[in-house]
C-alpha cells in the first residue's frame, strides 16, 4: 500500500504538472520575517483575519434563522437565543467576535502606526488597511441594529441622525441608510442587506488587495534596521515557521473565544448585547443609551460641543471635525515622508499620540460621567 | 492624409468615450434614484389624539410620547396642570426627548440636551428649538387633542 506521504506527493505532482504551483511554494519558503523587540505587532493582522472567517460562518449560521423586518425581526433573534439549540451559543460567538475583531483591526493599525510600517513601498497597504477598517466598523454599526431592540434603534437613530448633518450630501445620505425619513423596518431592510451582502462582498475584495501586497513586498523591516548590516539582521523563514505561529496565535485566539462565548454568552459589564426590550419607535430611550465601544469616543465628544460654534451648529463642526482628522490620518503616508534623507520627525509618532490620548480619554469619559 | 487618420482616430475616441460615459449614466441614473425610497404620502392629519388625562397623571414622568403621522411627540403635564404639546424629535441628532419633573425642563438622553417647557434649547448640543404644539382637552370624553398649527 502506497503511505499517505507518497500519495500526497503525487497529487502535488499531478496538480504541479498542469497549473505549475511549485514556483508559489518556494516563493513562500524564501519568504522571511523580520525578527526583533516588536515583532508581537506582526500577528495582529493575521488574527483580524481569523475573527473575520468566524464572523462569516456564524453568520451564515445566524441567516438560517433570522428574519429581518420591524415584525419578525426582534422575535427571531429571540427565537434564536431561547428555542434553537446552541442559538444562545452561535449569536454568543459572533457578538464577541465582532468585538474582538474590531479590537484586532485598531491595534493592528495603531501597530503599523507607530512602527511607521506605512512608508514607501507599503503606501498602497494603508490605504487598503484604512478602507477594511471603515468596513469593519461599517458592519459592526449594520449588525448592531438587527436584532431591533431599544438599545439598536437609539444607537441607529443618533448614528444615522450624524450622517443627516454631513453639509450637502446629508439629507441623501440620510434616506439613503435609513431607506425611509425615520428608522423604520425599512431601515433593517437595508441594513441586512449592508451586513450579510454588501459588505461581505466589499471587504473580501479590499482584503485580497491587502494580502496580495502583503505577500508581494513582505513585512516591513523595523525602522532601526536601516543603518545595520545585512549579518545583524535576524530573520525566521515565512513557511513554515511563521505560518505555524500564526496558527498557534488562532488557536489560541479560538480558545479565548470559545471560553467568553460560553460563560459571558450575553458580554461583560458596560460590553454587552442582552436583548432587552422591543423596539418601540413611539417610546422615550432608555436613561443610559450608549452606543458600541468603538463610537464612544465620538458619542462622547459630541456631548461636549455646544449647540453652536460660531454660528455654526455644534455637530456639523464635530462631523467636519472627525470627518478631516480620518482623511489626514488615511492620507498619512503621503505627509509623512521623512525617512528618505535619514532624518526622524517626532511629529507623527506625536500627532499619533495625541489621537491614540484623545479616544482613550473620551471612551474612559464616556462610561464614567454617566 | 495623416492628418485625415488622426481626424478619425480622435472622432472614433470621442464616440467610444462618449458611448462609455452614456453606459454609465443610463446604469447610474436608475439605481441613483432606485436608492432613494419613494416619498409615502402623508395622511394628511392635521389632529391627533395623544391619550386621555387619566394616563398622563398616571405616567410616571407625567409625559407620554405619541405618534403624529409618522413623527413623535410629547404631552407634559405641567406642575400648574396645563398640558402643553411638543415634537419630541431632538434637533441635535433625531432621539426622543423626555420630560424630566425633577428638573423642570424637556430632556434628552441621547447627548444630555435640554430644552425649557417653551421648547427652547438651554442647554447641551440641540441647536433649536422643539417646534411646540397645540394641544386642547376635552373635558367630556377625556382625549387631549394635539394640532399643529394655531388654526385647529
Ligand atoms: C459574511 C459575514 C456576516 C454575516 C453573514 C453576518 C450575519 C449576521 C446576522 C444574520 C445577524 C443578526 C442576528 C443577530 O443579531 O444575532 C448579525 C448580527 C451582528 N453582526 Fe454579523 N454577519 C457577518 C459579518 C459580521 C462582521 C465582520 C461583523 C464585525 C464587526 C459583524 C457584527 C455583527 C454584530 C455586532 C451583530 C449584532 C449581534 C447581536 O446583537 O445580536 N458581523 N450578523
Ligand atoms: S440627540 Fe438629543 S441631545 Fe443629541
């Protein structure tokens, strides 16, 4: 009998001998990583990539049963969570994945920040890096109101309102998400179809780009190593170390997830997604509406802004406000363009500093003043 | 005759591109106005009941949201007991505002806004006024009536 190995090899040969695929896989064994101090920051992106596949099969798992519309909705989501078996489970793993793969996108772009891995060549992987990030923030806010209750229709309410004040588009932009002048079933509608098609769609074509030029260029080397020797710098090689890695990063990360999802199925404190109340569109919000942790930070400073600003309204300044601080900070690698002549400007690692201060401190403000 | 190739070339770029930009709008235009929901024509109410007296003294805060069309609304009771009738839609960001006994004014918990019992923004991010309106109690059947305008 032929062993497993030798079976094996022949399948890559038959497969090799029609569509040539060892040029990929020694492509990938001559690939290497950078070895040094920050070199924790490279696992980031591959677990925003993990979060992302248990986000999509949860999700088609939760689209067996959920119905969306203002009637069928909210019961199906109840339906889920108390009828189906291991529902309660399913919703629980999505939800914390949700939350854990936003978490793992900032931290993998405040990374690639702060080691000013957005320097030429890898201008392109920023852009594509900043565009996933507004997709996944863009899902977290769509599936947020699926479930329709109290706490989804305020938070949509007030996150659609904002779009209402953008100068000129606003009114469009508007209508264009809520699908009605109010929030309405015509609203879930439209977000269902945001959440489970066009985004998926969207990000899973941004994300190719991404790991295309991620694998194309390799990683970025730490800033330090510019002025080294090619004897002083320490590398593993991409296949197989790194990839093992990796994967021991996942599964870890799966663990992790498997032991929230079970015991804190409905979250942990201020982060939690019980299903409370019924939407009700003629009811007064409950005291302590809030939205996820990822808006607060904005939520937060809108508090702050008086109603007007020199003669402007408060909240088209702080729209206009966050709206130029996303361009500059998306833009960031076509300003930053120091490292050529050698010479280090302080100023962005600050700039990213003061932004990094600026969202802990209004987030933190955010769950305390209330 | 080079010249009269170059005429034709530019000829045919200008129809192709012409021809690609007209593609593209007779596939944009539709889904452009596709995307925009249908205006659903308002029944034209110009009076709405907002609920009985009885269950305004009954509600907790002393205010009950109701619905005008497809708009909410707020009915106070007053501590003088007059009732007076708002919009309940905050002008900052679209919640609902509530009314606050404890503190005397409209509130809304969305952003901490507050407006006084005329409807007047004091405080916090609104940036105008709650539109008030009209509300009339009918002592016989106990309905409090709210319009919007001066003339119902
Ligand atoms: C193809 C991918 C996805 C599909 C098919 C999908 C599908 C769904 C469905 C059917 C629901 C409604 C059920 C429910 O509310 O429990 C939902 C809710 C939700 N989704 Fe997704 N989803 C996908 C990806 C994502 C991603 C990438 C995120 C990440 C940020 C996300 C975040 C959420 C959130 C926060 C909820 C609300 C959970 C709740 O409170 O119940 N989803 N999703
Ligand atoms: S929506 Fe009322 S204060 Fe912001």
């Amino acid at each position: 009998m032929p062993s497993i190995k030798s079976v094996g090899l022949r399948l890559f040969d038959w497969v090799d001998d029609r569509v040539q695929i060892k040029a990929l896989v020694d492509y990938m064994a001559h690939k290497s990583v950078p070895r040094h101090d920050h070199e924790i920051w490279y696992y980031f992106g591959g677990l925003s990539l993990f979060f992302f596949i248990i986000q999509v099969c949860s999700g088609i798992l939760l689209l067996l049963y959920y119905r969306p519309g203002a009637d069928s909705a909210y019961e199906s989501v109840q339906f889920i969570i108390s009828k189906v078996q291991f529902g309660w489970l399913i919703r629980a793993i999505h939800s914390w994945s949700a939350n854990l793969m936003i978490l793992a996108v900032v931290i993998h772009m405040f990374s690639v920040f702060f080691t000013r891995a957005y320097r030429k060549p890898r201008e392109i992987t920023w852009l594509t890096g900043m565009g996933l990030l507004g997709l996944v923030l863009f899902f977290g806010f769509s599936g947020y109101l699926l479930p329709w209750n109290e706490l989804a229709f305020f938070a949509t309410k007030v996150g659609t309102g904002m779009a209402g004040v953008v100068p000129l588009a606003g009114g469009f932009l508007m209508k264009l998400l809520r699908g009605s002048d109010e929030v309405t079933g015509a609203t879930i509608t439209r977000f269902f179809g945001f959440h489970v098609a066009v985004l998926p769609a969207l990000f899973t074509a941004v994300l190719t780009v991404h790991l295309l030029l991620v694998q194309r260029q390799g990683m970025s080397e730490p800033e330090s190593w510019e002025s080294r020797p090619e004897s002083q710098k320490r590398r593993m090689p991409f296949f197989p170390n790194f990839l093992l890695r990796d994967l021991l990063v996942w599964l870890i990360a799966l663990n992790v997830l498997a032991i929230l999802a079970v015991f804190f199925p409905y979250g942990i404190g201020p982060l939690h997604w019980d299903l409370g109340l019924k939407a009700d569109p003629f009811s007064s919000p409950p005291a302590h509406i809030r939205p996820e942790w990822y808006f607060m930070f904005m939520f937060q400073s809108l508090k702050f802004l008086p109603a007007k600003i020199l003669l402007v309204d408060g909240e088209v300044v702080g729209i206009i406000g966050f709206g130029l601080a996303g361009v500059f900070w998306t833009l960031i690698p076509f300003f930053d363009r120091t490292t050529e002549k050698g010479r280090r400007k302080r100023l962005y690692a600050y700039t990213g500093l003061v932004a990094v201060m600026f969202v802990l401190v209004m987030t933190f403000l955010g769950y305390i003043l209330d | 005759m080079q010249n009269d190739t170059l005429k034709r070339r530019s000829f045919l770029n200008y129809l192709l591109g012409g021809g690609v930009i007209a593609v593209l709008a007779a596939i944009g235009f539709p889904i452009y106005k596709y995307l925009k929901p249908p205006k659903i024509p308002e029944a034209a109410e110009s009076q709405v009941t907002a609920g009985t007296l009885a269950e305004l003294q009954a509600a907790e805060g002393r205010y009950k949201i109701f619905r005008f069309g497809r708009k909410p609304g707020i009915v106070v009771l007053m501590p003088n007991n007059e009732i007076r009738a708002f919009s309940a839609s905050c002008t900052h960001l679209d919640c609902i505002v509530q009314y606050r006994p404890d503190l005397n004014v409209l509130w809304c918990p969305c952003h901490n806004g507050k407006y006084d019992l005329t409807g007047r923004n004091i405080s916090g991010p609104p940036p105008r006024p709650l539109e008030q309106w009209v509300a009339h109690y009918d002592k016989a059947s106990d309905n409090i009536f709210v319009s919007k305008g001066e003339g119902a």
